[in-house]
C-alpha cells in the first residue's frame, strides 16, 4: 500500500479525481484539466492519493489545506474518499497519516476535519488516528 503526493496534473490525475469524486458527493460536477492543475499548483494544498500497490490503480484520494492566520500556521483536510472497492482496508487511515505527518513537516499547530455523524466508519477512523471531537458548531454560507 502506498499514499503520494501529487506534484503534476497528469490525465492520470484527472482521470483518477473525476473517478473518486462521485463517490464523495452525488451533486460535485467533474473537473476540467485546467482546474485540476490549478488545484495541484496551489502552494498550500496538497493532494495525496492512495494506491494498493506501486504503479497500481489510485483508489483513494485526501486534500490538505494549509493557511496562516494570526494564531499560527493550520491545517484543513478536507474531500477524503476510499474506493467502495478498497474500504476498510486500511487506505483511510494511510492517507490520513500522511497528511498528519505533512502538515506536522510544514509547522501546522493543528488539524481539522468535518465529518458528518452519519458518516460513522469515517468517525471511527479519524478517531482512530487521534482526533478529538470538538464541542463546535459549524456554519456555511453558500457563496453568491
């Protein structure tokens, strides 16, 4: 099992995101190669896929969001999808780790996640890999 970080927009990439994303959201349209690219050339956002083997198909991926603001450099993760096929074998966990060990590398104070109470595998993991529930609430407004 392997987890890499994606440097490059390759149609592999492409190919491999627009597989993942349904899977992570039934209303999330497909993207374009160019947003691909410019979603791996962001400074502070790194992807991160995860492979059963070396050279084999990407079956999972994770986002990892870094910013800096006036309380210290932190961390987001964000879109974290297994393939139905490769769940509960592990690649959550790997991926989560490596963007633990990432952000823990570029100095991050923290790392954050959502995910919802539904979502109860999901919840075991990050659990599982050391995250603490947080008494929060959540808001979102929809951009316009």
């Amino acid at each position: 099992m392997t987890v890499e970080l994606v440097k490059h927009a390759t149609s592999e990439v492409i190919d491999s995101i627009n597989r993942l994303i349904p899977q992570l959201s039934s209303s999330a349209p497909s993207l374009t190669a160019n947003q691909v690219e410019a979603l791996v050339d962001q400074p502070d956002t790194h992807l991160f896929f995860y492979r059963p083997e070396e050279g084999g198909p990407v079956l999972g991926m994770l986002t990892l969001a870094t910013f800096m603001i006036p309380t210290g450099l932190r961390a987001w993760i964000e879109d974290v999808v297994v393939d139905e096929a490769a769940r509960g074998k592990g690649a959550g966990q790997l991926l989560v780790e490596a963007a633990a060990k990432k952000a823990a590398e570029l100095g991050c104070k923290t790392i954050d996640l959502t995910s919802r109470p539904s979502r109860e595998a999901a919840n075991r993991l990050y659990q599982r890999c050391g995250f603490s529930l947080r008494e929060t609430n959540v808001y979102r407004l929809e951009a316009k």
